[in-house]
C-alpha cells in the first residue's frame, strides 16, 4: 500500500519527534535488509578530508553518508542523525577526523573520529538555552581550530553562534544583525580569520571584523536581497562573491563596500543555491543553479552550463580539491554526489550505497517480478531487473514531486499524484499524461476501488475527488473533510474489497466513511483513540479494516469500520506509516512503523512480530510485496530509499 505522505517540510512533526527524542536506529543485519534502491537524494552539504581524501555528504532526511573511495561507494555514518536532514558540514583542518555537522531540527554535532560516533554540542547540551534553530551554515577558524561559528535560522536561537574550545561551549552574537536573524551562509576571510561574512534572508550580506562579535551590513547594492551562498577569494580576500535567490551573482572586490551585480548571461536572475572558488586558479568560480552547474573562468563576468545532464534538480553544495585542481564535487537535490575528474566536462556518482532518496510510495507488477515503480520528491524511478539498474520515467510530468503512485494490475496502468493533480501512464512509466478534467489541486493521496479499478478515489487536504473513467474526468464530493487547520503528515484514503462504495478518509484527528462510493461523508470511528489515522487496509472480502495510527498502533474493525478495538499486541503504541494486507495469504498483514521497522501479523491483525530487525532508515513510509519471493516485502523510506526486507520473524 502505497505511502499517503508528503515531504520533509510536511512531516516536520515526526522529524521535531525524532529529534527531541534523538532516536538512533540501529543497523539492520546484512541477512535481513537488503539495498534495492535507487541510489541517489538530496545533498546538503559536502566536505573532503584533505589528508586521507575521505568525503562527508549532509542530505535531505537522510543523515550523513561517507566514501573512502571517491566517492565510488557509500556508507550511512551518525546513527544519531538518521533519518534528519544535515545543511552544513565542517572539518577541523588541524585533525580533520573531527566533523561538525548542522542539522534542521536539532542543533550542532560534533564528531572526533572520523564520523563512527557523534554528540550533540550546541542547542541541547547541559549549559544551554532550550529550544533551536535550524543550522544553515559552519565554519572553523583555519588559524586557529578550537574557534568554530555556526549561523542559524529564525528562533530564540537565531543568530551567529561562536566556540573558543571546538565546541564545548558557545555564546550567541546578533549585536548588528538584522533583527529576525535569518542567515543563509556564512564565511571566513582565509588570510584574516575574524573577518566574517554571513548571508541574510533580505538584508544582503552582513560583516565582522571582531570575530563575530558585532556585525554591520555592506554595501546598498545587496541590502534588500536574500543571499543563499558566499565565497572569499583565497588569494584576494577584498574578493567576495555573493549568491542571490533570483539575482544572480553579485561580486565585491573591496571587502563588501560596494558590489557589482552579474552581467547578462544564464547567471542572471538565478537562484545561488552554492558557490566555490577554485584554490589553484581564483578566476575560476562555480555556482550551483537549478538544472546547471555554472562556471566561469574570468571571475564572475561570463558563465558557461557544465552539467547539462540536470533535469528538474539544483546543485546545492560544491567542494574543490586543492590538491586536485581539476577535481570538482557536486551535490545535487536528486543525484546523490557528483563528480568529475576534467574540470567538468564528464561526470560520474552517485556511486552505490548513496541511499538518500525521500520515497513516497512504492509499485509492483506481480507477473514481471523484477519490475517496480519508486515514487520520490524528484519523479519516478523504475527497475526491470530487481533493483541492479534504474532509469528515471517521469517524462510528462510537470511536477516531479510525487506524492504516491498505485498500479492496477487488470489494465497495467500506473497512477501518480503530484503537486499539479495526477498522471496516468498506459506504458509502464514511459509517458505520462495529466487527468485534470476537474481535478486542478494538489493530490496527496490515491485509491483505486478494488471492485472496479476504472473507479479512483484521489483527495487533497480537504475534499475527495472520484473518477469513474479511469482518471479522465473528476467529481468532487459534496464534503469539506476539514483538516483542523493542518496539511501536516499523512492522509489516509481508501476503497476497501468487499464493501461497494465504502471509502474511508481522515484528516487530522477525524476520520470519514462514505457508503455511497465518496459523494458523501459522515465522520465515523466508535472507539478510536484520539490520534491521527495515517493509513487504511482491509481483507479481501471486505469483513475486516485495519487502521494506522500516530503513536497508537493499529485498530481493527469487523463491523465496516462502525466500531473499531485495539489491536497491537506485541506492537504496542507505535507509530504505523502504512499497511500492506497480503491477499495471497489470508489473514497475513504488515505495518511499518517509524523508527522501529516492519511487524507482521498472520492472524489478522490480532497479534504481531517484528520482523527483519530494526530498519536502516527510521522513517519507514511505504510497503509493497516483491514478487521475486516469498516473504519479501519492499520497504520504502523517506530519506533512505528503498530496502528489501525478509520477514522472517524474531
């Protein structure tokens, strides 16, 4: 059953869970989960040992992954940070085995090993206020390496953070900022380390010449502007770049008293996501845009597209290689890390183990068992050999983030829903054509009725849309479900066997039957426990329902969903993201449930076990059967991929 989630940004309360809670999920055994892909995600943050050539990545939901081979191949490091999204890393120069890491939702981390251990030291530790802010950006003093910065965003917190003693202890500097303290970026003059630059969201680019004491803003030209990304001339250090959301790059050769904005060409009126100034030849710059990697080779006048392979994904994160000038590291929001060896001209990566896609659902074809769909927040992946290849089949979709995918196994046809409604495809992901006739919203969620599969159920934050036509045309249904004033987490929706018309729905903390196939809804659920249902399955006859719930299990109903009871023994209160009912095996269930993996039932639900060991990723989001044998279940993530479980049970 797919999974009827959204992105990071709308799960942001499982993350904040997470976080509070500093959940480590532990390693599964090689025997019980198994990689299947597709490798790939979102990358935050990229940083290089320069003695020993290792490479950090900080990702999108995914924590940090490490190579000790350039990148050829990846592991999954800081089990403390599993699952939570890294948007800044920093190495000690001096003993580059000690990592800094900047996180989303739980301050910074600090590593002196290489990245085998972590403890948290800023925003958490015994000494220090409650509460955090995002952490956007590090730095550590070249000269002097007990001497670290960290800028945040937004919060009691907000502001530029400074260590005298690597960490240990800070203290908090807003003297001059802007008086909502969002910083974007930061940076440190490599030949005068207390001179610093931060990057603001609105106020331009902010100085200090006291090391981060006090701050005053630049020149005029950038004051109004929100700057995602900074890079200091290593051999001019008056130079410094700026990067704009939609105006390009500005450049100051004076030390931030006046700059100049770009000159017309593809830098103009671009979102900077990432800068880097090659260490070797400073007249060459790099800038991570959407859909290109840009480069110019006379400082900043003209710029040239040296990855035009990008196809609805940005660069957000560049690292150069002093000792390897034509060496260039690029972290994209799809493709994991990228590398190239010639100064751009070819690249190569992800590598293998780069698992940090955010999956949203999951497909199979039970006559083509080597075939499965993985839906992400980037498009549609498909392998036809098991998870050994996979090629992105999104064409025609003109919002690739997608929100769930079904597959009807009479008509073969592929269903996804997206930001701009939902796509169909006849030709198994190939191509995909919009079903807007009535249906002009964002879909969060699909169901196709059991009995007749040319009937499909899709639904946004508040109503229910249903097609009779298999998904040409759409009515909606005569009632507002209510979201209580949230789109956050995940919607149940489904048609369940055996019962024509019964649809079930919720939002929030109410949950909705139709028995009239979804032109109308009663809010339903004698005996439900006060908590979100995130998903709905039921029998092949239509007896028995089960529903998943935030924090409370699964509860089960033998009525049609009139009254519902407790059933989660050998669960307990956890929080189920989704259920999967085996129709080949009667009575045979599973339910994947955050940070503690996949629990089976083969009584119906009356009893479970947790099966596989505990999950590689904690945010288990999405199940689907794998045809290739038996016992095998697909478990997506959302942040680690995708990962094939045994089920045997422990």
């Amino acid at each position: 059953m797919p999974r009827h989630g959204l992105t990071l940004a709308l799960r942001a309360s499982s993350l904040a869970l997470a976080a509070a809670a500093q959940i480590a999920a532990p390693a599964a055994t090689a025997s019980d989960w198994v990689p299947f892909g597709p490798s790939g995600g979102a990358v935050r943050a990229l940083v290089q040992d320069p003695a020993t050539g290792a490479l950090y990545a900080g990702t999108y939901a995914g924590g940090i992954l490490k190579s000790g081979d350039a990148g050829v191949s990846w592991t999954v490091v800081a089990p403390e940070l599993r699952g939570q999204t890294v948007n800044a890393l920093a190495l000690d120069r001096s003993a580059p085995r000690t990592v800094f890491a900047g996180t989303y939702s739980s301050g910074v981390w600090r590593s002196g090993d290489g990245g085998a251990t972590w403890k948290r030291v800023l925003f958490g530790g015994k000494d220090l206020p409650d509460g955090h802010a995002p952490v956007n950006a590090l730095a550590v003093d070249p000269v002097n390496a007990k001497v670290v910065y960290a800028a945040t965003d937004t919060g009691f917190n907000a502001g530029v953070w400074r260590s005298a003693d690597g960490g240990a202890t800070w203290t908090q500097s807003t003297t001059g900022l802007p008086n909502h303290f969002r910083l974007n970026a930061l940076a440190l003059d490599p030949t005068k380390s207390s001179t610093l630059y931060v990057g603001t969201n609105g106020d331009g680019v902010y100085k200090s010449t006291d090391a981060g004491r006090t701050w005053t803003a630049t020149g005029e030209a950038l004051r109004k502007e929100i700057v995602l990304s900074l890079a200091v001339d290593p051999g001019a250090s008056a130079t410094i770049y700026a990067g704009t959301m939609g105006a390009g790059v500005f450049k100051s050769t004076d030390g931030g008293v006046s700059w100049t904005p770009p000159a017309p060409g593809p830098i103009k009126n671009a979102r900077v996501f990432a800068l880097a100034i090659d260490p070797s030849n400073p007249a060459v710059v790099w800038a991570g845009v959407p859909n290109a990697l840009l480069r110019s080779a006379d400082g900043g006048r003209t710029w040239a597209d040296t990855m035009p392979e990008l196809d609805y994904a940005s660069v957000r994160a560049l690292a150069l290689d002093s000792a390897q000038p034509a060496v260039v590291l690029a972290g994209t929001t799809r493709d994991g890390m990228r590398r190239s060896d010639n100064g751009g001209k070819t690249w190569t990566g992800p590598g293998t183990g780069f698992f940090a896609l955010d999956v949203s659902g999951v497909a199979t074809d039970g006559s083509a068992p080597q075939t499965a769909w993985v839906a992400t927040g980037t498009g549609i992946w498909r392998t036809t050999d098991g998870g050994a290849t996979w090629a992105l089949k999104s064409a025609g979709i003109t919002n690739r983030s997608t929100l769930c995918i079904v597959r009807d196994a009479a008509s073969r046809m592929l269903y996804a829903c997206t930001g701009d409604g939902v796509f169909r495809s006849a030709d198994g992901g190939e191509k995909w054509v919009r079903q807007q006739a009535g249906l002009a919203t964002r879909v969060i969620a699909l169901a196709l009725d059991p009995a007749n599969p040319a009937t499909l159920h899709a639904r946004d934050a508040h109503w229910v849309y249903t097609s009779r036509d298999g998904g040409v045309t759409w009515r909606k249904s005569d009632a507002d479900l209510d979201s209580s004033g949230t789109i956050n987490g995940l919607f149940a929706l489904a048609a369940v066997p055996g019962t024509p018309g019964a649809v079930f729905a919720s939002v929030f903390r109410h949950f909705w039957k139709s028995s009239d196939g979804a032109t109308t809804f009663a809010k339903s659920g004698t005996g439900l426990p006060l908590a979100r249902v995130q998903t709905v399955a039921g029998d092949a006859k239509g007896t028995t329902l089960w529903l998943g719930t935030e924090g409370e299990g699964v509860w089960r109903s033998t009525d049609g969903g009139a009254t519902w009871t407790e059933s989660r023994a050998g669960m307990g209160a956890v929080n189920v993201q989704a259920l999967l009912v085996d129709a080949a095996n009667p009575g045979t269930l599973y339910a994947a449930a955050w940070s503690k993996g996949v629990f089976r039932s083969t009584d119906g639900g009356r009893s479970w076990s947790l099966v596989g060991g505990p999950p590689p990723h904690p945010d288990v989001v999405a199940l689907a059967l794998d045809a290739s044998g038996p016992g095998r279940v697909l478990v997506g993530t959302g942040g680690g991929s995708v990962w094939r479980v045994e089920t045997r049970a422990r």
